[in-house]
C-alpha cells in the first residue's frame, strides 16, 4: 500500500476549496434560518384567518337567525295582510 505523506503546505485550490465549503455552510444555515422564520409567519397568517373564519361563522350563524326570525314574522303578518287585501277589494267593487 502506498504511504502519503503530508508536506503542510495550502495551495491556492485548497484555500479556494476551503471558501467555497465556508460559503456552502453559511448557505445552508442561513436557508435553515430563512425556512423557520417562514414557518413562524405562515403559522401567525393561519392564526389569523382562523380568527377571521370564526368570525365569519359567527356572522353568519347572527345573520341566519334573524333571517329566521323575519320569515316567521312575516309568516305571522302575511294572513293578516291578505285579509285586509281581500277586504279591500271587496269594498272597492
């Protein structure tokens, strides 16, 4: 088996080869910072549009029970009205 021996000495390509391993390294982390920091303003909108939905559904729910509210009064009221529309007509001819 051959026997390597090392002088000690750098090259420019290893200095380079270093940098660029450097470069890949601060890369890699600043993307790993970049990625949570992603993560924490995705899962602050999503708080936020749960809000926003619960809201809506809570509107909504409000909105259904007074259009309930005004069917059935209208329900209530219409026989009167129609009575007196029928009266009317008859006083009329």
């Amino acid at each position: 088996m051959p026997q390597v021996e090392w002088e000690w000495k750098f090259s420019p390509q290893t200095v380079l080869s270093a940098l660029n391993l450097a470069v890949i390294l601060v890369g890699v982390i600043g993307l790993f910072y970049k990625m949570q920091s992603d993560l924490t303003v995705a899962k602050e909108n999503v708080l936020r549009l749960e809000a926003v939905v619960t809201s809506l559904n809570v509107k909504q729910s409000e909105l259904s029970e007074r259009s309930a509210k005004t069917e059935t009064k209208v329900d209530i009221i219409l026989p009167t009205v129609q009575r007196i529309e029928q009266s009317l007509r008859t006083t009329i001819r």
